[in-house]
C-alpha cells in the first residue's frame, strides 16, 4: 500500500510517503523560528504557516518519494489533538485529496502514531536500487530555505503531483495575521546576566533542534519493523503531553497516567525562559546541561513517589522561579547558569525514568520504549538506557527525526490500521483538537 500522510497539529508542517512499512519520504517544515519570536506557539500564525507550506511540503515528500498522485492507495492525516486551526488544513487537505482520487482516508490519533514511532528503524536496504532518500530530518530539511518550491497558487504548472489540492488552498480558511504580544512573564532574571546567557545560547549549537537526519540518500531507507513487537511500557513526553502507556498488542492500549499540569517540554520551555533562553529553551538547557553539575541545586522531584503513574511538573518550574528571585547574581555566572541547566533537567529525567521503570515492572513488561519531542534530550535517552540495562529492560527509543512532529509515523500507523480494519475509514470524520489517548 502506498499512503500520503499529513500531519499539522501544532507547528509543524510535515508530509510523508510510506509504502509497506517502509519511509519513502518524510518531509518537515519547521516554523520554529516563527513562533520562538513570541516565546510559544501562535495558533494563528500556525494556521497560516501551515497553508503557506502544506502544498509545497506534499510536493515534496511526493517527488522525493517518486510517486504521482495516480499511484496513492491512501491518505492520512492527524485527527488530533492538537491547535484546532491548525489541524482543520492538513485534515481537510487530506480529505479533499482522498475525495478526488477517490481513495480511503484515515484520520490518525497523534499520540497512537508517537507509540509505534520507536518501531520505526534507520537502516533497510532500499529495494529501488539505493535511488531514494532516507527519512529528512535534521536540519537540512527542518528549515523552510531548503524548499526550492513554488507557492500553492503556482501548483496548477506542469507537473505539480498534488493537482487535486489546488482546491483544498483556494477554500482555505481565512486566517488574519494579528501579532500577539509576546507572552510576558514577569522574569526574577530580567535585566540580569543577559550578556552571559545569551553568549551561552551561542556556545549551545541550534542542531539538536530537529533531531538527527535518520536516513541517508541513496543508501537506507527507514521502515518499521513489527516483527520484533513486544509488549511495552510507552513514554511520550513532548511540548504540550506527558503520557505513560501500557502497549499491550498492536494496536492495543491502555493510559496508566499523565500530567496533571504542565508537560516535560513545558516546563524545559517554561524554565530555561526563566533563565533567559529563547524558546524553545529545552534543546538549549539540553546543551548547556553537558557543561553544568546536576547535582549543584537540589530542585524537587514531584511525584516521584506517589503510588501512580501522573507527573507533574509546574511546581518544579514554581520552585525554579523562586530560586532565581533568591539568587538573581547566578544568571551572570557561565558555570552557575549550565549547573541550573544540568540540576533542572536532572529533576525532571529523574522522576520520567524512574516513574517509566517502576510502571514496566508492576505491568509485567520486558521492554520500554519513547518518543516525543523531549526523547531527543540525551540524559533522558542516557538514563532510559542505564535503567533499563539494569533492569533487564529492552529499550526502544524512537528515532530523534521521528521524536517532534513528523507525518511518518502518521503513516506508518495509518497503514497499519487501513491493513488490520482497524478502524472504518470515513470522509465525513471531523478533526478532535482535544482527542486524548484512553
Ligand atoms: P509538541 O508538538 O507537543 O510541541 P514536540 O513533540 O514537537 O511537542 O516537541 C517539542 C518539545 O520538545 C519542546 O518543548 C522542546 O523544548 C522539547 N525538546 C526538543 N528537544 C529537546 C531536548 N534535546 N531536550 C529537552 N527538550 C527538548
Ligand atoms: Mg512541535
């Protein structure tokens, strides 16, 4: 089965082709930079981002994947959750395409796809000769500069690969742009240590932003292995969620717990804006943390010893507030900022890990595994793998191209679920920006 799926829940942009399990194409547009101007996500400046850039980012994944519209058995979106403006323009895009071609159209749960991202591998001999691309990722691919495309007016020229969604973009919603204020909280730091911390943002490299390129051209090709399924005990810690899930088969699960208040990414994005860092803060705290001592500040671990499988972590980001009020001088010291890094993003690794661990264990399970934009942060991928070696854990951790938002692992589930029957496949389906995992 060859599937185009679309994924504009929140930020991103992304649109991939997937053919039997396989990664034809996985293209990402990132409006990072766009957002990090107002220290979070527009919604609305989200939704126009992802009109602007849906045509040319399914062109994209198209012509990298060398597949013609003609050639698609399927399409896939995002269903939710996620910003309902920004949902609504790769679902009904996706709709529309599927209504022309007359194919099935499937809408996907964001976090079901996050579950299975960690059986989604790098290295597969391509069976086309070493001719296509691997997953984009990285850099590379994550930046709007890369797309040589015209704009969606233009996809009526000769050989645009996606003719049917010239209709989608015409019918498009009428977003204004209306800048918001940037979000102002009132900072301890503001005033103080600026000069050093923005040296350090310097020193911290902007790659761990989007993760590592998963695939490489002309040799690999990423695809999902399920052959090697095991039950698991399934992290997923991003921006806006932090969830623990108990995969018992494919396709089959069941929530153990999650936030009561703020997410993991939050409160890295929450804190290091505390500290001065743009956003978002946590690639960078990631960054500074290698240089700092996390066991300089004792921050606490909330929840880390309440018998269930919540987190919480607006109290960390309180607590993190109040030590900076304290000790306003510590932003004007390099060392003493990287040891906040490294102690605040010790707490929070600690309680994910050893909460992760602990709910494996009374579940039964032999393997564990995570993704999420927060997978990226190598203490969190470094603790999983010690705790889980020590444990007796298999560990999976999904791929860090495949940790943020990416319409991959929309396709990859898409498929599977279209295989299985999971789900009857409807047009008439509307988008549920508050769809949460049950
Ligand atoms: P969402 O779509 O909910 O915003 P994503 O899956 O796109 O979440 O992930 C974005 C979040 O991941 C942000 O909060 C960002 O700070 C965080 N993040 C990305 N890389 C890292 C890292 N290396 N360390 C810590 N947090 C990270
Ligand atoms: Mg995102």
């Amino acid at each position: 089965m060859t599937l185009l799926a679309l994924e504009t829940s929140c930020d991103e942009t992304s649109a991939a082709v997937v053919r039997d399990g396989q990664i034809l194409s996985n293209t990402v547009s990132s409006q990072i930079k766009l957002h990090a101007e107002y220290g979070g996500v527009v919604p609305e400046l989200a939704a126009r981002e992802h009109l602007k850039n849906l045509l040319p980012v399914a062109r994209a994944a198209l012509a990298e994947a060398k597949i013609s519209p003609a050639q698609l058995d399927a399409l896939a979106a995002t269903r939710g959750p996620g910003l309902a403006i920004a949902l609504l323009i790769g679902f009904k895009a996706a709709q529309a395409v599927a209504f022309a071609l007359n194919k099935p159209f499937i809408g996907i749960n964001h976090h079901e796809a996050h579950l299975y991202s960690p059986w989604i591998q790098n290295a597969s001999p391509s069976p086309l000769g070493g001719e296509r691309a691997g997953v984009r990722g990285g850099n590379a691919t994550a930046q709007h500069s890369t797309f040589n495309i015209g704009h969606p007016t233009s996809s009526k020229a000769a050989g645009s690969p996606v003719p049917s969604m010239v209709n989608v973009e015409c019918s498009a919603l009428n977003v204004s742009h209306k800048p918001h204020p940037s979000p102002s909280i009132p900072l301890p730091s503001e005033g103080r240590g600026k000069s050093e911390v923005a040296s350090l943002c310097a020193i911290a490299s902007p790659s761990p932003l989007r993760g590592e390129r998963a695939g490489v051209r002309g040799e690999l090709l990423p695809f999902a292995d399920f052959s090697k399924f095991q039950p698991n005990v399934s992290l997923i810690v991003s921006g806006g969620h932090t969830l623990l899930v108990l995969v018992e088969s494919e396709l089959k699960h069941r929530v153990l717990g999650g936030t009561i208040d703020d997410a993991a990414g939050e409160c890295f994005d929450k804190t290091g804006k505390l500290m001065g860092l743009p956003y978002p803060a946590g690639p960078l705290i990631d960054k500074l943390a290698e240089l700092g001592n996390p066991a300089a500040f004792d921050f606490p671990r909330p929840l880390l010893h309440d018998a269930n499988d919540d987190f919480s972590f607006s109290g960390l980001k309180t607590s993190v507030r109040y030590f900076l009020r304290d000790h306003p001088a510590l932003l004007d010291d390099r060392k003493q900022v990287c040891d906040l890094c490294a102690s605040v993003q010790a707490a929070i690794v600690e309680v994910l890990v050893k909460k992760t661990i602990r709910a494996a264990k009374r579940e039964g399970v032999r393997c564990i595994t995570a993704s999420g934009g927060v997978t990226c942060n190598s203490a969190l991928r470094n603790e999983l793998e010690r705790a889980c070696k020590r444990n007796g854990f298999t560990l999976r951790l999904a791929e860090k191209s495949l940790c943020t938002d990416n319409a991959a692992m929309i396709g990859i589930l898409a498929e599977r679920k279209l295989l299985a029957n999971a789900s009857l496949p409807s047009l008439d389906e509307e988008i549920r920006p508050g769809w949460e995992l049950a």
